[in-house]
C-alpha cells in the first residue's frame, strides 16, 4: 500500500500565537507544513519560522508559500510557488537546495512544472470546497489523467476528508494537501491524526 504524504496548509486567518500553537501541537502527525499567510510580511513570516523552529517544528517540514527569501533566510525545506510566483526554473537555478513545489489548476501547467524543475505540484481542487464555492472541482478523473502523465509527486488539494483517501491513493495521488480539515477543527490534534491512519493504510483501517 502506497504511503499518502500529508501537507498541512496554513489558512491566514489564524493569529501568530494560535497558529504556532496549532502547527507545534500537530506537526508530528504531518509531512510537510506550508506557512501561507499571505497578509504578512517578510518579517513577520520569519517571526513565525523563529517560534516554530523554537517550540520544536523541524526546518525540515516547513516550506514557505510565494517568498523564497524567508524560505531561504530560514534554512527552510523549501517553497511553494503560485501563478504570481517567480518561476520554478528561476528558482531551481538560484536556489538548487530548496525543494520547490507548484500550484496548478490545468494540465498543461503541471506538465510546465515538471518540466522546469519542480519537485512536486499542488493540483486542484479536487473535490467541492466552501474556499472554491462556484468553482466546478477537477475530480478524480482529471487527477488521475495528470498522475499518469507526471513522474514528480501530484498532492491533490480541496475538500479532502480522510474517508476520500483510498480513493486519492487509487487515482494515483502521491499526496494530500489539508487546510480546513485540519487547521479549523476544535480539536486539531485529533484531526490531524484522522488523517495520519487513512494516509498510511487502506480505508479498512480508518476509524
């Protein structure tokens, strides 16, 4: 059984001390954390990354949303691009250290991606989400023709519940990626660990 990587994506409405408090009390049930606020500074980014990296979150989990100075002032994992975002290629080029992640809505935008370098792309949503409310989601037929396509790791992103997981898994997804499910929850660290056991097992073992 293929082992789902978790991506836990931070949602910009928290503040600082809950989402440190959040983020330090569940990154040991998760892969990766993206730090994507996007109303903050620099300065403020890097704050954050300073009370993370002291409460225990490893530098090796974090990756930095669109500011690749933070990420890399911050001895960081690595950065996740946007549309807006200086390119994958630029990027690989200046910091051929950072783990560089992409996020794409199209088919051929991934295809672009893999090709500049990325080492991963974010692809939805997936299924419907009240964040995309209107937007018709990709499903898991488009998530299965872009997993087929890629060699890097696809992250399916938007209203995933852990139950969705085999599903995910069997399209071909090398991820998920988590915001409300987790970050909105009242109890996080039990969320959080819902996710866990269905990214490590069949939905038999999900409870």
């Amino acid at each position: 059984m293929i082992t789902l990587q978790l991506h836990l994506v931070t949602d910009g409405k928290k503040t600082r001390e809950n989402l440190v408090c959040i983020l330090t009390d569940v990154h040991e049930y998760v892969d990766v954390i993206h730090v994507r606020e996007k109303d903050r500074s620099a300065k403020e980014m890097m704050e954050i990354v300073e009370e993370l990296l002291a409460s225990g979150v490893p530098a090796r989990k974090l990756i930095i949303n669109d500011r690749v100075d933070v990420a890399q002032v911050m001895n960081c994992c690595g950065v996740q691009l946007a549309c807006h975002s200086l390119g994958v290629s630029e990027v690989r080029k200046c910091f051929p250290h950072l783990r560089v992640g992409k996020s794409v809505h199209r088919y051929e935008e991934a295809i672009e991606a893999e090709r500049d370098g990325a080492d991963f792309v974010l692809y939805g949503h997936v299924y419907p989400t009240a964040s995309k409310s209107g937007k018709t989601p990709k499903g898991l037929d488009e998530l299965s023709s872009l997993t087929r396509s890629l060699r890097i790791p696809v992250i399916a992103i938007g209203g995933i519940s852990p139950e969705k997981l085999p599903e995910l898994r069997a399209a071909g997804a090398g991820g998920i990626a988590v915001m409300s499910g987790i970050m909105d929850a009242k109890d996080w660290v039990k969320a959080a660990k819902a996710y866990q056991t269905g990214r490590l097992a069949g939905k038999e073992e999900i409870r």
